[in-house]
C-alpha cells in the first residue's frame, strides 16, 4: 500500500523538492489564519493529526482499525474534564487526554491483535462502540449533552489562548509536533520493522521478531496520537461529546486517510483537509452529508485506492522508468 | 494420424505474476491417446496443465480443444466443454463428505459413469461413502479424485502425479484404473515421475526442461533412451 | 409472586424472552455474515443497512401500496436480494484481487450511502409499523404471558436459521458452496459457475437480512439507523462464534441474545456493553472463536 516515503529518501533530486515543499508547506500553516477562517484551519489541523496517526497502523503496519474514534473522543472527554473540572493547565490536558488514549490503546491493542485482518477491525469497532456505550452511561462525560465550555486557559500560565492567533500557533505547534514523531517512528529501526511485518508477517516471525510487540507498540502509539489529536480538538472548540467517540468518526478518519491515500506521509493530512472543508461547506446546504462521505468511500476503493497523493507519488514513480 | 489432434497447444506462453513459466510450449495429443509428461521437478508439467485447465490465466498462444479455442473461455466453461481435472494436491474438500465429493463437479457431457458402476470400480469408496473426505487414506483420496471426474462424463482427463507418494498396491490399482479407462476410448494427458507406472500407460511421452518442449518419443522407445532421460531428468 | 436471587419470576421470563427475540436478530444477521464471509471474503458491513432496508420495504409496501405483511416478507427479501445482486455484479465483484479491507470498507461506504439517503428521506426518527392483526394479542404459557408476534420472531427465525444451514449442509447447493468456501478454483475448474455462485451468496445473505428487517419492523421501529447500531453487536456476536461454521453463528446469536436479557435483570447499567465484554473474555480465552478455526 505504501508509495512515497521511502522512494522520496532514494532520489536526491526529489528529497530536495520534498525538503523544499515542507518548507513552502510550514511557511503556508504559519501565513494561513491571515488568509482563512483560523477555526477551520485548527479543524483540519486536528483531524490531519488523527488522519496521520491512523495511517501509522493501516500504512504501515498494515492493521485496519476501525475504532480510532475511541482514542480521538475519549481524549477529548479526559482532556475537557481536566481542564474544566480540574482546572489544569491546557498543554497539561491534552496531554493527560493523549496518555488515557495511549493507556486504552493498550488495552484494546491488546485484545485486537490477537486476531488478524478483517477481524482485528470488527474487534476494534466493537470495543469502541463498547467504549461509546460506556461514555454514555458514566457521569462525567454529561451522556448526550457533552463536556460544554471547556476553558481554553492560559498555555504554561503565560499565553492568553482565547486569542484565536495564540490557540492557532499552539495547535500548529501541536500538529508540527506529532507529524514529525510520525514521521521519525516511521523512519527509525522500529518502522522498518513494522513494515517488514506488513509485508510478511510470517517472514517476521521467523526472523525472530516478537511481531504482536511490535504490533502492540505500534498501536499505543497510534492511540496516543490520535488522543493528542483529540485532546487539542477538545480545547479548540471547547467541547467534548459523544459524536467524537461514536463509530462514524472512526469511518470519517478511514475516509480520510484513504482519500488522501494509505500508507503516504502527507496523504493523510490532504485527505482530512478535503473531508473537512466539503463537511463545512455542505454544513449550510440541504444535501446529507454521511451520503457523499459514503459516495466519496465507494469512489475511492473502486476506482483510485492508492488515493490522491499515492496516486500522484506513483505516477511520478512510474515517469522515469518510461523515459529510460 | 491423419485426423486434427483433439488437443492442440502451439506456443504457449505462461506467467506466474511477473515470472515467466512456459516458452512456447507445444503439445498434440489425439483422441483415445495417453501422453505423458517428464520432467524435472519445477520444468512445467503442472504448469503446463494448469495453464491448459485456465487455472492459471496470465498465458499466450493457442489452446484448441477439438478445434474450439480455449484461452478466451472463463475457467468454468473449460471443464464444460469436456476436459476432467485431477489436481497434483488431489483437492478433495475437508467439508464434504465421500459422496457428496464424488458427485460435485457437474455433469459435462453424456456418457459418463454413474455413481453405482463407479462404486462398483472404487468399492472401499463405497464403504467409506459417508465419511469426511479428507478422512481418507492418500490412496483412496487419489481414488476420489480420478473417480469424481469419471462421472461427469469428460472424455479427456488432466491427471496429475496419481501416484506420488503412494505404496505399490495402490500404484497398481491406479494403473489398472487407467487402463481400463483406456480401453473406453478415454483421452489421458498425464504428469508423471514414475516411469515404470507411465510405462505400462503411456502412448507417448513428451520431455519438458526448463518451461519448453525438449522431446517427444512414442512409448516403446523409452527404455531405449533410458540414458538420456536419466541426463535430463537427473534420476 | 415467586422469585429467583430476588427477581420476580415474570420479569425474568420477560427479560428472557426479549433476550431470546434479540438473539433471533442475532443469530439471523451473523448467519448472513458467516455465509457471505466464507465464500466471498467480505465482511459484509451493508448488512445492517440490508436489514435496515427490508424494514423500510415493509413499511413502504404497506404505506404506498396497502401490501401487507405476509407479502412483504417475501417481497422485501427479494427486492434488497435484488439490489444485492447489482452491488455484487458491478462493485464487489471488482475487489476479490485485492484485500479483503476493502471489500469492508466498499461496503462501510455503501452503508453510510443508504442510511443517510433513508435519514434524509424519513428522519432520524422511527416509523411505526403495526404486527399482521393475526400475531396481535398476547398467550397465557402458564408461567407468563407472551405477546403473539414474539412468539412468532422466535419461531420464524429458527424455522429461517434452520432451512439456511439445511440448504448449505444438504444440498447440491450448499456443497457447491462449501466447496467454494475452501478452494473456489478448484470448484471452478470442475465446471461450476463460481462467479454466479457468489453474486447468488452475496443476495441470499441480504435477502436474509431484508428478512430479518421485515420481522423486525413490529417490533422496534422502523428507523434509518436500526441497522448500523445493531450490526456492530452483531460483529461482536461472530467474533464470538468465529465464522468457520454455520451452527456456531447460529447458536451463538441466540446464546448471546439471552445473556444480554439476563444481565437486563441483573445488572442493567452493563446489559448494552455485556456483548463487547464477552468478546474480550474470549478473545483472551480462545483467540480463535468459540467455533471458529485457527487460520
């Protein structure tokens, strides 16, 4: 499934290009709240972050999990009870946020990865939706109405986060953050492994890897940042409700990723911007939007599964090899 | 001789994904005739006969079956059109029993045995009718295999290893088998190692090396060329 | 009034029946999966819209053209059968080269489609649907009184599970589609028309499931989101049972379905998460299934 990153790494010529392109990349995030509405970036800031740590399991490990949404919403509950009930300090919640989701990671790893492909995403949605179901039992998460009006507080104490320039800096920062520990954990040792156990996972195994660790460490890590995806998302927007953890955001993350394109570095993150953007337009309209992310769904399995930036990474992949 | 081979195959070409397995393999067998295929381990005999059956279906060439082209027809219609199977692994299902194995594949022409004369061949088969179908020794799963196909009324059968790794007793009961067959006017092409079993059988052989076509010689011949075999086929 | 650990007998028996109904939605829906599972490969997430599906086709065969409820239990099995088949012939049939995660994801896509279109059409709000007047009243079993049309479900569905594991373990059909389910080459090979065999397996799974819906409709309403809360317990329920036999998924569904309704008597904070916790217990337990086989 993956294109891109590592045939970027073997061509000096488009490394650069790759080098250049992140730059010009960074230097649109920091210009952008002068240019759109800073609330829709730190959106797609948020659910680029989520898109990406999703894509670490299903792009590079191979594992479809269809219950990210437990991760993203559940740390959007502990980061909005933490913040308001507690009053802590905001990078403090989002991070406590990240640590339950890394925590319930590791237990509901735990228990999918002893199963493989199709089941390991039946078992992830079931325990999500178990999840879903205790979310709207337990008192703190205030059942159908949600965690409303979480303080965004002041940053380390110091910096004033209702300033919309100040919250767009600090969830850049955020998402700059976690992007690039993808990126490295994708990169290190520890990633080339898990894509060998992509690849075969037999073969893995009898080259001695303990494949289910790995496996395991993998989806901790996922969970931990899609949690530091929604923990933001939480101080963001300053709720937190049951529609973060229900079984269609799991879906919508999927989409994302696949319409952006699995297993590619900024496949994700182009995929939660489009996905975003449509959802904020059809917002005003008439038209249902669960049937155009279905229809967009149908379109990409059919037609281009390498989705938009695996598609594009392939044909400048194939390009040379006519040429020559 | 003069007659159009019932099964005519002129340069075929086959891929296994990406890897190129037949070159221009080509192969006449006339009808009534029992032809065998040598050849080392990984020459192409399976291969040949799965690209034949369309099991296989990366290919190139010509496959004509009296006449009729096969290469275009989806892996069903090949079988419809008159040609038994009987795979190397023997592909006799865990989740059917003896009985209901023996009549699955469906009917493809008039003629065929029935089920009684074919119990009456392949009487332990009749005693074990009700048990699973893997439950069966080697022997009798091989027995299966050949008997599933003599039902449908194919009047050309693709046999493929009958005898690997089965007690003498058995490999004569096969050849006898085959023998028999022979004498209903039955077509055989046949994948064997076993070159005293293909011996007793076998009309013609053909030589395969490397994905091609090397030799061909009629049946009498083989012990005189013994020594040239036992080059190529390494025994 | 009698009692057992403390609960009035009625009550238990009640809890038992819903238990029991439950579990015949279970039981009928897992089947559909294992089935269509087996032999395409799919996890067939359109089911709970299918089922959702056949609901609505009872609903609007009544309430546009005054069909009534024994047609609508054929006719609305036959029409989602029908828009199976479709799905199956120009989308699914296109994926069986590639991972089996995208059949699931093809038909998360599908779901999502038919739900918001029916959510957009009808509302999110249920639509009644009244039971046949000859299942309406209730019967004294002696023990409790049990509503006709429950009665029914129970009975309708087993009569349904049972003719379907008849037809796949007695049938030539049924040994086709066994056969297929271990090496559809081979039966290929023999002369089988396996593409046809699977576009017949994808629409009798929904049929099933449009049957279900229709059972169904009396009983809860007839809403765009029936399908996708129950199919994901029903995902649990064949995680369960493991998807290697027939009459695992079956009894499974029922077994569950009972233990649900029990722990509604017993603890009812835990009866909508009780499913999910069976299945972490057996995971832990017996990785594979209950009857499920290594693979």
């Amino acid at each position: 499934m993956a294109v891109g990153t590592e045939y970027l790494a073997e061509q000096p010529k488009l490394r650069t290009s790759a080098i250049v392109l992140s730059a010009v990349a960074i230097a649109a995030l920091l210009a952008a709240p002068f240019f759109f509405y800073p609330v829709l970036v730190m959106s797609i800031l948020c659910f680029a972050l989520f898109a990406c740590a999703f894509n670490l399991l299903i792009g590079y490990v191979g594992l479809l999990s269809f219950g990210h949404a437990a991760f993203f919403g559940g740390a959007a509950y502990f980061t909005a009870h933490a913040a308001k009930v507690w009053g802590w300090e905001p990078l403090a919640a989002i991070l406590l946020g990240a640590a339950g989701a890394a925590a319930m990671g590791l237990v509901m790893g735990f228990l999918a990865i002893r199963r493989q492909g199709i089941y390991f995403a039946m078992i992830t949605l079931a325990l999500s939706q178990m999840f879903a179901f205790i979310c709207l039992q337990v008192p703190f998460t205030h059942g159908e109405d949600g965690i409303q009006g979480v303080p965004r507080g002041y940053l380390l104490g110091i910096v004033d986060l209702n300033q919309p320039l100040a919250m767009y800096y600090f969830t850049l920062a955020i998402f700059l953050f976690g992007f690039f520990a993808i990126w490295r954990i994708v990169h290190s040792p520890f990633g080339n492994i898990l894509k060998a156990i992509r690849e075969n996972e037999r073969r893995a195994v009898s080259l001695g890897y303990r494949v289910d660790r790995y496996k395991l460490g993998a989806f901790v890590m996922s969970a931990a940042l899609a949690g530091l995806a929604g923990g933001t998302k939480a101080i963001v927007f300053q709720f937190a409700t049951l529609t973060d953890v229900a079984w269609q955001m799991s879906g919508e993350v999927i989409l994302m990723t696949l319409l952006g394109g699995i297993g590619t570095m900024i496949g994700p993150v182009v995929g939660a911007g489009l996905v975003i953007t449509l959802q904020k337009y059809l917002a005003a309209s008439d038209f249902p939007v669960t049937v155009l992310i279905g229809i967009i769904f149908v379109i990409c399995v059919l037609l281009f599964r390498r989705g938009i930036v695996g598609e594009i990474l392939e044909f400048m992949k194939r390009k040379p090899k006519g040429t020559a | 001789m003069s007659s159009a081979p019932l099964l005519e195959v002129r340069g075929l070409n086959a891929w296994y994904g990406e890897s190129h397995v037949l070159h221009g393999v080509d192969l006449d067998i006339r009808e009534g005739e029992t032809v065998t295929l040598l050849g080392r381990n990984g020459a192409g005999k399976t291969t040949t006969l799965r690209a034949i059956m369309g099991i296989l279906r990366r290919r190139e060439g010509v496959i004509r079956l009296r006449g009729k082209d096969l290469l275009g027809l989806p892996l069903h219609k090949v079988a419809q059109s008159g040609i038994g199977y009987v795979p190397e692994e023997r592909g006799i299902f865990a989740s059917l029993n003896v009985s209901e194995n023996l009549t699955l594949p469906p009917t493809v022409s008039e003629g065929g045995m029935s089920v009684e004369e074919i119990y009456t061949l392949f009487p332990n088969l009749h005693e074990r009718r009700s048990s699973q179908g893997t439950k069966l020794s080697g022997g009798e799963q091989q027995m299966l295999a050949i008997a599933r196909v003599l039902r449908t009324g194919a009047r050309f059968i693709l046999l493929d290893e009958p005898t690997e790794g089965l007690a003498p007793v058995i490999v004569q009961r096969i050849g006898d088998v085959l023998t028999a067959l022979k004498k209903r006017g039955m077509t055989i092409l046949l994948v064997e190692q076993n070159f005293r079993f293909a011996k007793k059988v076998a009309d013609r052989f053909y030589l395969m090396e490397d994905g091609r076509m090397v030799n061909s010689f009629p049946g009498h011949e083989l012990d005189a060329r013994m020594d040239e075999l036992h080059e190529v086929l390494g025994v | 009034m009698s009692t057992i650990f403390g609960i009035p007998t009625p009550a238990l028996y009640g809890q038992i029946l819903i238990g029991l109904i439950n579990g015949s939605f279970y039981a009928m829906l897992s089947l559909g999966l294992a089935v269509i599972f087996g032999l395409l490969r799919v996890i067939n997430f359109a089911h709970g819209a299918q089922y959702m599906l056949g609901a609505f086709a009872a609903y609007l065969l009544l309430n546009w053209l005054g069909i009534n409820y024994w047609l609508a239990l054929v006719l609305a099995p036959l029409a989602v059968g029908v828009i199976a088949v479709i799905i199956e012939r120009t989308m699914l049939s296109r994926l069986y080269g590639v991972d089996h995660l995208y059949g699931l994801l093809l038909t998360f896509g599908l779901a999502l489609i038919l739900e918001g279109a029916f959510r957009y059409w009808f509302g999110a709000a249920g639509q009644p649907y009244a039971a046949p007047s000859q299942l309406t009243g209730a019967v004294n079993l002696g023990f409790m009184f049990m509503p006709v049309y429950r009665g029914w479900v129970v009975v309708a569905s087993l009569v349904v599970c049972i003719g379907t594991w008849l037809l796949i373990e007695k049938t030539r059909l049924g040994a086709y589609l066994r056969a297929a389910t271990e090496n559809a080459t081979l039966v290929q090979a023999f002369g089988v028309n396996v593409p046809l065999l699977l576009t017949l397996t994808y629409g009798l799974g929904a049929a099933l499931a449009a049957f279900a819906g229709v059972l169904a409709a009396p009983i809860y309403q007839v809403s765009p989101l029936m399908g996708s809360n129950l199919i994901i317990i029903v995902f649990a329920v064949v995680v369960v049972g493991g998807m290697g036999s027939i009459l695992g998924a079956i009894v499974t569904g029922y077994v569950l379905g009972v233990l649900e309704g029990l722990t509604k008597v017993f603890y009812p904070e835990a009866s909508s998460i009780v499913i999910f916790v069976i299945m972490a217990i057996v995971l832990l337990v017996r990785p594979a299934g209950l009857f499920g086989r290594e693979e």
